[in-house]
C-alpha cells in the first residue's frame, strides 16, 4: 500500500504540467458550455391578446365595456435561454381587472400578464401598462314603429290607409343615456311618386329624441334591423244612403216622405271593388215601427276593409209627418181569425178586443173603422201547450194604396184544450 501511494505522488511530479493543462481547458470548456446553453437573456413578446371579463356586478347591473378591446400587449422578458427562446404570445395571458367598475363612466386598468405554463421569467417591461376603457350602463327598450311615406302622392279618387309596419315593434339595445332619450321611432318608405295600389315598400329607420332631434343609430344596435312599410291604397266615392221600409203589400210608398241626414258619405275600398256600388244600404225597418215625433236613428254599417272617411257613422232618419195623427181603434175578438190550428187541440180567445194604434195622415184616419182592419193568428210554428198563453197576432187595413199603418206589435190571449184522443 505505501509502495502504491509513494508511486503515485512521483506520477503527479513527473506529469504535474500535464494535469494543470487538463484542470485548464476543463474549466474553459464548461465556462464556454454555460454561455452557449445555459445564458440568462432578454426577449420580447408581441401581440398578446388582452381579456376583460365582467363581474357579476356588471352583468346583474347591465354595465359593459363600450368599445371593443382590440389592443394588443408588447412584453420583455428575462430568463434562461433554454426557458424563454422559444415563447410566443399564445404562451401568455394578458388581463385587466374589473372589480372595482361599480358606474358608468371612464376607467384605467393596469394590464396584468402572466404565463400559462410554469417556466423561469422575468417581466422587464408591459407596453402599454395601463389601457383607458369607458364602461357604460346598456339597456334594451321596446318601442312601436310608426310608418310614415312622405313622398308618394295620390291621384284624384283614391285615398291613402293607415300605413303600417312588418314588425310593429322594434328593440333597441344602447347606452341608457340614449335609449332614454328615444321618443319615436320611424319607418319611412323610400318610395317616391303616384301610387293607385297597395304596397309593400323597404324604410329608412329614423329615432327621434327630445324636441324632434334625430339620435344617431350608430351606437345602438336594432332588432330587427330592417322593417318593411305597408301603404294602403282605396278607392274613394261618395255614395248616397238609402233605407229600405217593409211596407204592407197595398201601402202606398210615395205617401210617406222622409230626409236622411246625412244624405251621402264618402266611402274608401280596396282596389277597384267600390267602382260598381251605386248606393250604400244602411238599415231595414218595419213601417210599424215608425212613430210620430220620433226620428229614427242607424249606425252606418260597412265591410271589413272599408273606410268612412266622411267621419258621420250615426244616420238619423227624419219622418216627413207634419200633418199626420194617431187613433186607436178597438177590435174585438170575433174579428180576429185564428189560423193553422192543431188538429189535436180546441183553441178559443180569450182576449175580447185590441187596441190598435193606427198611424197616418189626419184626414184619413177620421174615415177608418172596424171593418177595415184584417187581424190573424198564426198558430203555425207556435209551440202550444195546454191552457193560457200569448201568441203575435198580425194586422193591416184592408184596401189598396193605403197612406196609413198599424204602429206597434200586438199579442192576444188564447186558451189551448188537448182533444180526447178518440
């Protein structure tokens, strides 16, 4: 053992320049490895991606970013070669944070960065530190639209509708510092020029603020975004009206004169469908439902679809019956015919006599009795049941061209008794 070691300390004397040399380039040759591979070294990182995520505070009180978050973050970094060489921005995030927006209004965030995986780094500079948001409170209101056509214009006889819109409401999605200002909303028709037929047309939408002023729709976002106008097209005419009376069989028409007030109305159809009416039918009555001193009144009727743009939807009817007078003259029963009678059933009268109430011009009337009155019972279709009961009876004066009628509706009393079935 002490042979082996004296050996060796006289190999290290013998050889001492040559392991001095060794030891040398060994530690250049590290040194220069650690340059080459392991450096420490600085880098920089374009175009990360800023998030910015609301909070629920924002989201529960409708506050959002207004304009669109489109910077992108430059960043430069420190670290060992090996870590950081390779990185790209797809490596890191960038971040603001939003907790402290509790309003509308103008804010600066720093933009926090950090990496997505775990390495060694260090940040030297963020360009840009800080970005300026403005936050603002975004509301959605319903509004109707309100069609309009300023520029088309209409022949003579045609009349233009109610204009209408596709869809009739519209959402509008904004700052509330604006949504709050719309007063109206307006689709105006982009047509020019006559029209005679219905149409269907594209808009301009137009919002209105206070006073009139337009409100820039740039800002604000529309749902739908386009809406359509409806412009009716009529044809106009001015019809007279007319009644029609259920007079007797032998009542002479030309003896009773009345007014209609008004007169006529101008009446708006679609398309050409008014062109054949000649008159307009506004109402039936029976002469015996006319009485002295009182007018009669109608409500002007018209189809779906037709207008009355004369604004008069009462008619009154004014009887021309200046010297006419009433009389009431008694029937009795055995003037009365009972007709269409059961065969299963007795029928007697128990009504001894009517009244009736007869209308017409004064000198006439003096000249009228009993005889000239003809009054039926109709048992046809009348449900009968033995015993006591009230069925119409009908009544006209006999001869021709009759100037006067019976007024009003009468009944009479009959007594029904079911027959032996033998």
């Amino acid at each position: 053992m002490k042979n082996l070691l004296f050996n060796f300390l006289n190999d290290i004397k013998r050889n001492y320049r040559t392991l001095i040399l060794a030891f040398i380039i060994a530690a250049a040759f590290w040194i220069v490895v650690s340059i080459q591979v392991f450096p420490t070294i600085e880098t920089e990182i374009s175009g990360i991606t800023i998030e910015a995520n609301p909070t629920e505070y924002m989201l529960s009180n409708n506050l959002q970013i207004v304009e669109e978050l489109s910077e992108l973050v430059n960043i430069r970094i420190e670290g060992k070669r090996f870590d950081i060489s390779g990185l790209r921005a797809d490596d890191f995030y960038a971040s603001i944070d939003l907790s402290s927006v509790r309003s509308a209004g103008t804010y600066s965030f720093t933009v926090d960065v950090s990496a997505k995986s775990n390495f060694d780094y260090s940040i030297l500079d963020t360009n840009p530190f800080k970005v300026t948001l403005t936050v603002d409170e975004i509301i959605s209101r319903e509004f109707d639209i309100e069609g309009t056509a300023p520029d088309i214009s209409l022949p003579e006889g045609y009349y233009a509708g109610d204009i209408t819109t596709s869809p009739e409401k519209i959402t509008i999605t904004g700052s509330a510092s604006v949504v709050n200002k719309i007063t109206k909303v307006e689709a105006r028709s982009g047509y020019h020029g006559d029209i005679i037929e219905s149409l269907h047309t594209n808009s301009d939408i137009i919002i209105y603020g206070e006073n009139g002023s337009r409100i820039l729709a740039d800002n604000l976002k529309l749902s739908p975004e386009k809406v359509s106008v409806e412009i009716p097209i009529y044809r106009q005419k001015e019809l007279p009206l007319n009644i029609v009376i259920n007079y007797p069989s032998n009542f002479d028409t030309d003896s009773l004169k009345y007014e209609i007030q008004p007169s006529s109305i101008i009446v708006a159809a679609p398309g050409n469908l008014i062109d054949n009416i000649s008159k307009l039918d506004i109402g039936t009555i029976n002469l015996s439902d006319i009485s002295l001193n009182k007018s009669t009144y109608f409500t002007i009727p018209l189809p779906d679809g037709y207008k009355n743009l004369s604004g008069n939807n009462t008619v009154k009817i004014e009887w021309d019956t200046e010297n006419y007078g009433t009389l009431n003259i008694p029937v009795r029963t055995e003037n009365i015919t009972v007709t269409n009678t059961p065969d299963n059933f007795d029928i007697t009268l128990t009504t001894r006599n009517v009244n009736f109430t007869v209308v017409g011009p004064s000198d006439v009337l003096s000249g009228i009795l009993e005889s000239d009155f003809t009054v039926t019972a109709n048992l046809l279709g009348v449900s009968l049941r033995e015993g006591s009961q009230d069925v119409t009876i009908n009544a006209q004066l006999k001869g021709e061209n009759q100037s006067c009628w019976i007024s009003g509706e009468y009944k009479v009393t009959i007594k029904a008794t079911q027959k032996d079935a033998g």
